[in-house]
C-alpha cells in the first residue's frame, strides 16, 4: 500500500516535470519568436512544431531550436520538429534520443549531432499527432510591413545607357488564417530616366493567397489579385515532391488581364490570356545544385521551354537560365543574396522590416522583336519570389545545419 | 475572434471586388501603344515670307504661285507654300494693281524635311500711265523714287499711247550684275517709231558714280545684257536707248561671293506622349526670321573708303546701295518674325518628338566697282540674309519601343 503511494506519487512528479518540460520547451521557442507553437507527444517521442518569422532564411531558426533542444534539462526524448511556413508544414527534422544524450554528455560534438538530425519533406504522420494541439503565439492577424526596393535596368535604347527605375515599393503582409495570406502593395518611384507607369505613385501587388498541404507532399495554392507584370487575375499552381525533395514536379495555371497605370489611370482590361507551366526539379545533393526544366506558355501566348541551374551557397544562390520561346531564344543569369538582418524582432501587431532577400534576373534578350511580340512575359504572385526564399530541401537544411555548428565551434 | 471576422469580411470583399473587375473589366483588349503615320515625316519643304508694299505697309491678299500650289497672304502679308522637291522653284507673287514678280527660289540640296526657305518680296503699285502724243517730247518720270524717267521724243510712237513707267524690286535672279533700278515699262511689248531714251539718275553727284553700267532687259523670265548705260556727266545720269518696252534694269559692275553660313539653335518643340498609348495631335508652329541687313554702319564704311567724300554723297551712295542690295533679295532691309506652320503632327503612343530648329544667317559679300575721282575702286557690303529654318525631326521611345536589344536586369 505504501510501496504502491510511493509509486503514485512518484509517477506523478515525474510526469509533472514532464509537463513541466513541455511547457518550458514552449516557452522557449515563443521567447524565440517563434509562433503557431504547439507540442504533443506519443509513444515516448516529442512532436513539436513552430512557424519561424524572426530568423532569415530556412535554416537558421531551425538550428537555434535544435540547440535549445540539446541544452533543455530533463530526460532527453526523439523529437519531431516540424517547421512552417504561413502554417502549412514544410519539412520534418527528426533528432534521436541517443544523439541528445550523446551530446549531453560530450560524446557527441555539435556538429555531429547535425550530421546524425534526419530531415523529411514528409510530415504526415507527425502532423496527424499535433493535430488538435492548441497554437501559441499565433501569427494570424499578425502584420508585416515589408520594405521592397526595386530596381529595373534594360539597355535597350540608344538615347541612354541604360533605361533605369528605382522603385520603394512597401508591402502589408498579413497572416490571416491556416495557410492564407494578404499582400498589399504600394509602388513609391524613387528615381528613373524613363517616362510611364513608371513615374506614378501606384498598386504593387495586391494578392490573397491560400495554400493548402495535401497528404503525400501535395500542395495547392490559388493567388487572386493584381500580380506584377501588368497582370491581374487568379492563378493556381500545383507542386508535388518527393519526401527527400530530391525530385519535385509542379503545374500552374494563370488567367489574367492586363492591370496598367498608363497616364496615370489604373485601367484593366477582362482576363482573356492563359499561361501556364509546367515544371520538373531535381536537386543534386552534393553541390546543393538545382536543374530545373519546365515546359511554359508565357501570358502572350508564347510557348517554349526554359532550363534553370541554381546553386545554393548558403543564404546566397546564384544560377543560370536558358530559354526558347515564341521561336527566340534568351538567357542569362539570377541570384539571390540576403538583405540585414539575420534575426528580426518578434512579431506583435506590427513590424517593419526589410525582405529577407534582395534578387535579380538579367535576361540578354530585352528589345527589338522580344520587345515587340511581348514574348517570354510571365508574373510572379508574390513580391519575394527567389530560389533562396522558402528554400526547404532537406540535403540542403542538413548542410546549412552542419556549417552553422562548425561556424559556432570555431567561433568559442 | 470578432477581429477576424471583420477581416474575413474584408477580405471577402476584396475577392469579390477583385473577381468582379476580372470577369467585367473595364475594357476589351490590353493596351498597345497606338501607331500612326506623322505627316511631318513626309519629303516637304516651306517657303514662306512676307510681302509688303512700296509703302512698307503688309499686303493682304497676294496670290503665291508655285506650279499648282497657290497661297494668298494673310491679313499679315504672311504667306506659306509647301513643295516636295529640293531645287530650283519659279515663285510668283501678283495682285491686281501691283506689277508681278516671278523669281527662282532654291531649296538646297542639303536641306532637310520640313526645312523653311524664307522669301520677302515687295511689290510696287503700278504708276498711273500718262498720255504720249506723236507730235510732242513727253518726258514720264518714275513717281515714287524719281530716279528713273523716260523721255519719248516726238514721233515714236504714231497715236495717243499711254505709258507708264515703274520702279520695283525684283528679287533673286540669273545675273551676277547688282540692278541700280528696275523698271517695268507698260504695255509691255510697245515698239517706237523712234528710240527714246531711259534715264537713270547717279544719286551721289559726280564725283563719283558707279562704273561700267550695263542695261538689261528680261526676257521669258531671264535678264539679258542688251548695251551699255554710258554715264553722262552733265545729266550726271546713265542713258539708256530703247526701241520698246519690257522690264529694263540698269546693272552695276558687281559680283556677290557667298561669305558663309551661321546656324544660330532656336528652341525646340517638343510633344512628349511616353507614357500614353494613345496617338496625339498637335498642330506644330514655327517663329522664323526673315529679311535682310547691311552688317556695321554702310555711311562710316564709305566715309573710310572714299575720304573726302561730301557728306551728300555719303548718304547718296549709302542709299543707292542699299537700294541695289533690295534689288537683290526683291524687299526693302529689314527683318520679320514670320509664323509657319508645320501642320499637325500625329505621335504615336509612348512615343516622344522633338523637332531641333536652326536658323540660317547667310551672309553675302556684295561688290561694286565705283569711279571716283577718275579710279575705278571696289567697294563691298555684307548683306546678312535670315534665309529661313532647318529642321530635324527626332524620336524618343517609352518602354515599348526599344532601339536594339542590350539585356536588362529586374
């Protein structure tokens, strides 16, 4: 009877540190700033998932959980962590039990530890488990206030070097509900040698988004709005990869019209023209090397193929494309490098900040016939479309993580 | 909990508002820069310029004749006439009561499209005609400057004639010969039973005139060398004999030499319609000067010149040259600001004009040999001549129309 209390009691503060340990872990990552943070666990193992909008990049929030994750008091247990992003889940990391204890008690470098996390674009079953937990620090309602430069420069004239436009283009981001968000875009001319659109105080992007993650790493967004390019109208895109994300295929579908500020008038026209793509990626693991190919009706109703190679370089990538559309052929190069700063402020009401990447494309073909015949015009749907932004290939984030403890030993 | 549904709402609202404007739209089609052809890229050239009278007064409704193409001065003497060739043009000015001009105008060679050629021209009013008798002298002078006159002696003509005699500007012609005074002698083609001699008065005194006179006469539109004009001393005038009447020119011993040509920038006009897509018009407008006028002080020049000159025949020989000079360009000195217009211009969508104007000053050497004191002795006068406007057509382009293809960075 006694020996039997004893037990009761026993199992009681243990499981109260439990507790106790899951809430401290909580308060972690909101202390952090991270938010949608909820914890469960089954069958021994922790399941903990977060959305990261304090630290740039794909890799760095993820990394200073891990760490919080290895230094946290109690008994070490597998952890799933599953990262989002506007609430959808994008990949799992999965940091066994030995490795916590291994680096505990020094057997283990930090490093190693990285080398050992496992990571998935797969996050069925571990969603399946978090499913009903309650949210902390929930991101909907949350507004950003992102500060775009753009800049626009084409030699396709003779009377100047090069046709130049500076643009401060701030945007509302808004996080609404699971996968929803609202962009709301004004365009400030700052400076150009150009005259048109260019010189009005004018809409940027105005874009309701909504995306939903099916099981299997199917994902579905439909955009409506006033997109870049001149373009209004809905777009649906469909993606699908593999839980290794080494292979990914895609499809999207665009119908819109013309939206244009000519004269100073915000004039639109019916959306009559359909484009769409369809795309294949593989990523090769060693080089963190993207190949891209995808099959494009552009939005005048060009058809051809475009070939993209990026490499990821940490935070920076840089690439090369090609392109045959419409009978001509372009090409060029893009990269994307990372604007200040590395951590932001957490999200209360409000907060102002700018993109996490600054990203351009230089494409050789810009006048004469291309120009005329409007060919290989596409938009995007978001102000920060880059191949770093977003960037959740698991090879890659396993190597991000592996430099990031090299970076901080070294750093001692 | 109700802030979220207040944003639900919202948000709502804006995917209708924006699906609405989708499927509605405001227009059909997507804007294209709208092209068109400008007329002022055509090959046309201007010519234009004001016409006074003797009076120095504009002279309303001129008709101006080139070929097919005619045009009547306006309430300013202003005419303009268009042609679409370079080269050589007859020109005809002619209203009722005024004796008619016809002179050749050139557009250069080197002259470029919608280039404007200014021409003044003077026209004088005929004199009144007088009465001739076969039985008696009758002498006719010229009325309006009495440099000219005509003595018709007894018996060259066979029955009451009336004759008139007056003195006018002719304008650019065939001949290098500078005109002291051009007369125009009516009815035109009169033959006399005897000769009757034109008398041109020297309008300095004797100790100096011009030398070498020659007489011409126009034929078909072309000045002749006919004779001499001897000076007589003691009429202190050039005789010229005449056996019938056309246009007569008593002609210095002069030349002209070209002494080169300024271009002096006038501001531009510009139509910028980057950014539109729709085509504009606008009506293009020129302000031109156009006449003449003797560079420095003509009296100090011939003062220098001829020391000892009486200060009579300074302004004596200062106007006869002046006079010789209007001979030349066909008006009195003196510059205007003469309005052309280019006519409407159509710019394309997104697309910027500019048209560059240059005037032209031309001057001219014009030189006289003179006799004075018994030495033949060269005297010359710069005439700068505002020969009109050269324009140059320029385009610039929006983002929708591009030179060449360089590249570009987004």
């Amino acid at each position: 009877m006694m020996t039997r209390r004893l037990l009761y009691i026993l199992m009681y503060v243990v499981l109260s540190l439990n507790g106790l340990k899951s809430e401290t872990v909580v308060r972690q990552l909101i202390d952090m700033g991270m938010e949608n943070v909820a914890m469960a666990e089954a069958g021994g193992e922790r399941f903990l998932t977060w959305e990261d909008n304090v630290y740039r990049g794909t890799s760095r929030g993820l990394f200073e959980v891990l760490k919080q994750i290895l230094t946290a008091d109690g008994p070490a247990q597998t952890v799933h962590l599953v990262v989002q992003e506007e609430q959808i889940p994008r990949i799992e990391a999965l940091l066994y039990k030995e490795n916590i204890e291994g680096f505990q008690n020094g057997t283990l470098t930090l490093e190693e530890v990285m080398r050992s996390v496992t990571i998935s674009a797969n996050t069925d079953k571990s969603m399946a488990v978090l499913k009903g937990s309650k949210r902390e620090n929930r991101s909907a309602g949350k507004v950003d206030v992102v500060l775009y430069p753009q800049l626009s420069l084409v030699n396709a004239w003779i009377d100047k070097l090069y046709g130049t436009v500076i643009n401060i283009a701030p945007a509302i981001e808004v996080s609404l509900w699971k996968g929803a968000s609202f962009t709301g875009q004004v365009i400030f001319p700052i400076w150009n040698n150009m005259k048109g659109q260019m010189d009005y105080i004018r809409p940027g992007m105005l874009v309701l988004r909504q995306e939903m993650r099916l099981p299997h790493n199917l994902f579905v967004e439909l955009c409506v709005g006033n997109f870049n390019a001149n373009r209004m109208g809905a777009n649906l895109s469909l993606s699908y990869r593999l839980d290794n994300d080494r292979w990914a295929f895609g499809l999207n579908g665009g119908l819109t019209g013309s939206s244009t500020f000519y004269g100073g008038k915000w004039e639109l026209s019916k959306w009559k023209k359909i484009s769409g793509e369809a795309w294949i990626r593989f990523s090769e693991p060693h080089y963190h090397l993207d190949l891209e190919m995808k099959g494009i009706r552009c939005i005048y109703g060009d058809m051809g193929v475009r070939a993209d190679c990026t490499r990821h370089f940490g935070e920076v990538s840089v690439g090369l494309f090609a392109m045959y559309t419409g009978g001509e052929a372009n090409g060029g190069f893009h990269f994307a490098i990372p604007l200040p700063r590395s951590k932001r402020s957490k999200r209360r009401a409000v907060r102002v900040r700018l993109p996490e990447y600054f990203d351009m494309e230089y494409e050789a073909q810009t006048g004469n016939s291309y120009a005329v015949e409007r060919l290989g015009r596409t938009y995007e749907t978001s102000p920060e479309v880059n191949k770093s932004r977003g960037y959740y290939q698991p090879d890659f984030l396993k190597g991000r993580l592996v430099q990031m403890a090299s970076e901080s030993k070294n750093n001692k | 909990m109700k802030k979220n549904k207040m944003m639900v709402v919202a948000l709502a609202m804006f995917l209708s508002a924006t699906l609405g404007l989708g499927l509605t739209g405001c227009s059909n089609d997507e804007p294209q820069p709208e092209i068109v052809e400008n007329p002022l890229d055509k090959n046309l050239y201007y010519i234009a310029g004001v016409v006074t009278s003797d009076d120095d007064k504009v002279l309303e409704g001129v008709t101006v004749v080139i070929g097919d193409v005619k045009a009547t001065t306006n309430a300013n003497g202003v005419y303009q006439l268009s042609v679409d060739k370079i080269g050589a043009h007859l020109v005809a000015f002619a209203k009722e009561g005024y004796v008619s001009i016809s002179k050749n105008v050139e557009i250069p060679s080197n002259a470029t499209k919608n280039s404007v050629v200014a021409v003044n021209q003077e026209l004088t009013s005929a004199n009144a005609a007088v009465s001739v008798h076969p039985d008696s002298d009758t002498e006719i002078i010229e009325t309006k400057r009495a440099v000219s006159s005509l003595l018709v002696p007894a018996g060259a003509v066979k029955e009451k004639t009336d004759i008139s005699i007056t003195e006018y500007l002719e304008g650019a012609n065939n001949t290098a010969r500078a005109s002291l005074s051009t007369i125009s002698c009516t009815p035109d083609g009169l033959k006399f039973e005897k000769p009757i001699e034109l008398k041109v008065k020297n309008s300095m005194s004797a100790a100096i005139r011009f030398a070498d006179v020659k007489h011409f006469v126009e034929k078909n539109g072309v000045w002749v060398e006919e004779g001499d004009a001897p000076f007589d001393a003691q009429k202190n005038a050039y005789l010229i004999e005449l056996n019938g009447f056309s246009n007569h020119s008593a002609r210095a011993n002069s030349s002209k030499k070209d002494a080169g040509t300024s271009m002096v920038e006038l501001n531009s006009i510009e139509v910028d319609n980057r950014g539109n897509m729709n085509a504009v018009v606008k009506k293009v407008t020129i302000k031109q000067k156009s006449g003449w006028e003797i560079k420095g002080d003509l009296s100090s020049q011939i003062s220098a010149a001829f020391s000892g000159l009486s200060a009579s025949d300074i302004e004596g020989l200062s106007e006869a040259l002046t006079r010789s000079a209007a001979q030349s360009q066909g008006a009195a000195a003196g510059v205007k600001e003469v309005e052309v217009s280019l006519g409407d211009a159509k710019i394309s969508g997104d697309t910027k004009m500019t048209v560059s104007l240059q005037e032209k000053q031309k001057t001219t050497t014009m030189s006289y040999v003179l006799n004075y004191q018994g030495r033949d002795i060269t005297f010359n006068i710069d005439v700068v001549i505002y020969a009109g406007v050269d324009t140059k057509i320029t385009y610039e382009y929006g983002e929708h129309f591009t030179d060449h293809s360089g590249g570009g960075v987004h």
